[in-house]
C-alpha cells in the first residue's frame, strides 16, 4: 500500500472519497450526479448552504463575516484584495515569508498603492521574522501568509498581528487549528489543501469591507459575490460538493481542536526523526519557525537524496521531493494524512540513518 506526502492539489480523507462513490450517479435517489443538478435547485442549494454553515460552525465565525466560495483559486485573491480594498490615499502592507507572499505583493503593485513592510528574505525564508510591525491608519490592510507551503514555516502565534484589517492567506493550513476570526478583516484559501479538491477558494470576510465599487468588474467583487450567496455565475458544484463533504468529516472527527492535535503529533515523529538523527538530516525551517502541515528538509549531499527517493519509492513511500526552490524534501502532513503515515515515514527516515550515516 502506497502511502503519500505530495503538497498538491489535495489530500482527502478516504471515508470522503467513498461516500462520494456511493452517490455518484444517484445523489439522495435522484439517479443523477450532484453535478447534474442545476445550481439554483434544492438539491445542490442544500449542499452550499451546508458547507457555509459547516464553515461557520468550525470556525466559530460570528455573523459580522460573511463566508464566499469563489474560484480562480488563491492566485486571484492575489488580485481580487487589493482592487477591492485599496480605497484611495491608502496602502497595503505585506509581510513577505516566502514566495506565495512575494506573489501576493507583485500582484497587489499593479494594482494599487502597496509596500512591503517586514520580510525573511535575509533568512531564505527559513525562518519567520520577527514582527515589529505597527499598524498606520493610512493602511488599507496588513497581508499575511499563515503557512509557508514551499519553506515549511508556519506563524506560531496569529494573535501577534494586531491590525484592523488583517488579511491571511491560510491556504495550506486552514483548518488545521482553531482560528478567532474576529482578529481578521479578511481570511482566504485554495481549498486543495484541507478544504477539498482544486476549484474553489473559500473567503471569509468582514462583512464592513463588502464596500461597493463601480470600477471593480461584477465578477471580482466581493460584494456581488456576497449579495448572490456566491451564486452570481455557475459555481464549481462538485468542488463545493466534495469540500461539504470534507467539512462534515472534520466535524466528525472532533474539530479544529482535533486537527490541531493530530496535526502536531503527526509532525513531533518527524521533527523528532530529524532533531535525533545529529545531523544527518537538516531541518531547512529554524526550529521556532517550524509547520506542522509542511516538514522540509535536506541531506548532505545530492546523491544520498537520490537515494533517499529511490528507497523511500521501494518502502511505498511517495510525495517527498522538496519544491524546485528549496530542493531536498518536503513531507505535507495535511489534515488528510493519518498518524500511521507519518510514523511508517519516520521509520523510514532512521532506517536509511543507520544504513547510511557516518
Ligand atoms: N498561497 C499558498 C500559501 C499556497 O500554498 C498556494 C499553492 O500552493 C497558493 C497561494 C496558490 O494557490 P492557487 O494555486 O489556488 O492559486
């Protein structure tokens, strides 16, 4: 049996995929696929409405945020934020931690006034930096990157960015903890990574910031969106259906609470499996900066890392190969990915130690 850590486009939970083979082609008795169904109809209305209560109640998000489902994944927030909240004679405020946040800002420069107010490049992105970030009015909102997909960094501590209008791209690890979403002016995340499959992006927003805006093109605005139920075109039915389904198995599962605990016992055997092995394997995130969805690593040299593939392979172990910019490794511990995974891997990772180390 082959076991995975690859970072993309998704992990499901297996219980998800099978309740969606049972009603693939007879969804509720109806003999047709949910994607069948017309999306103004009761049968695919039900599954929208649910997966927006099932977000709220995860999240405990109050009713001054409204949740959308969107597409264009989180590359478009990229330009939907800033043409819908930048107002005149403001600027937004990036905090670089890796490349998706570098892309946040780019994207945000054609677009409006934007500065770049504290980065970890210095550091390659293997550690965060430190926050000293204090919020101006003249800001229209501070963006963050929560986790760090590529480098393997994850703010510890979301409670350090006090900023009225805080954004976070949470796309590799929302769900993966509790949230107090009443700190955020805006939260959003492709949903391939705990949410659902590819195609559509979950945004929470304060609903003060759903501002109407003629020059903003009816399909990028938020406040369409909202005022349609993020029904204003065709939404991706089954995108949405398979990510009310993953909603309902994390609240089976016991929660946010739950998926944070799983998720840091899941990471402690494989940071353990680095800390202990002096040396043989680097950590490429500082430990204080360290992600308990995405664990990078190195060894010391190109032709051990062949290796490591190669029998990594041979022990149905699949997913590891670091992100082009980083290289090494890259284990994505998602909420999808059981326990037993991440210790057949650390078992793994000593195996080969004592095979091949010094
Ligand atoms: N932001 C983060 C943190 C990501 O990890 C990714 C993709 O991996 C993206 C943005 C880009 O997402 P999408 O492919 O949905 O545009």
């Amino acid at each position: 049996k082959r076991i995975y850590f690859q970072a993309g486009p998704t992990t499901l939970p297996k219980e998800v995929m099978q309740q969606a083979k049972e009603e693939w082609d007879d969804f509720l008795g109806t003999g047709l696929n949910i994607m069948e169904h017309s999306h103004r109809g009761s049968e695919y209305e039900g599954i929208h409405n649910q997966a927006k209560t099932r977000m709220k109640r995860l999240l405990d998000i109050p009713d001054t945020h409204e949740v959308l489902f969107l597409q264009g994944g989180a590359s478009l927030q990229f330009a939907m934020i800033p043409m819908n909240l930048i107002q005149s004679g403001k600027t937004a405020k990036y905090i670089l931690t890796g490349s998706w946040s570098e892309k946040a800002y780019k994207e945000a420069q054609k677009i409006g006034s934007c500065e770049a107010v504290v980065t970890g490049k210095d550091s390659e992105y293997r550690a965060l930096p430190e926050m000293n970030y204090v919020s101006s009015e003249n800001d229209a909102y501070l963006h963050i990157t929560s986790n760090n997909t590529i480098y393997g960094t994850q703010w510890p501590d979301l409670h350090a960015f006090k900023h009225p209008n805080l954004v976070a791209d949470m796309s590799s690890d929302i769900m993966s903890r509790p949230l107090s979403i009443k700190d955020y002016g805006l939260i959003y995340a492709g949903a391939q990574k705990n949410l659902g499959p590819s195609g559509v992006t979950a945004v929470i927003i304060r609903k003060d910031l759903l501002q109407e805006n003629k020059s903003v093109p009816s399909i990028l605005s938020y406040c369409v969106h909202a005022k349609n139920n993020s029904l204003y075109n065709t939404p991706p039915v089954y995108s949405i259906y398979l990510l009310n389904l993953v909603l309902g198995w994390i609240e089976k599962s016991g929660g946010v609470v739950e998926m944070e605990k799983r998720n840091h016992n899941k990471a402690q055997v494989i940071y353990d499996a680095i800390d202990q092995s002096n040396g043989f394997y680097n950590g490429y995130a500082t430990p204080e900066s360290r992600s308990n969805m995405n664990i990078t690593f190195t060894l010391e040299s190109d032709a051990l890392e062949k290796q490591f593939i190669k029998e990594s392979e041979e022990n149905g172990i699949y997913g590891l190969k670091g992100h082009r910019s980083v290289g090494g490794f890259r284990a994505s511990i998602y909420n999808a990915v059981p326990q037993e995974s991440c210790d057949s891997l650390a078992q793994f990772m000593k195996h080969f130690q004592e095979k091949y180390g010094k």
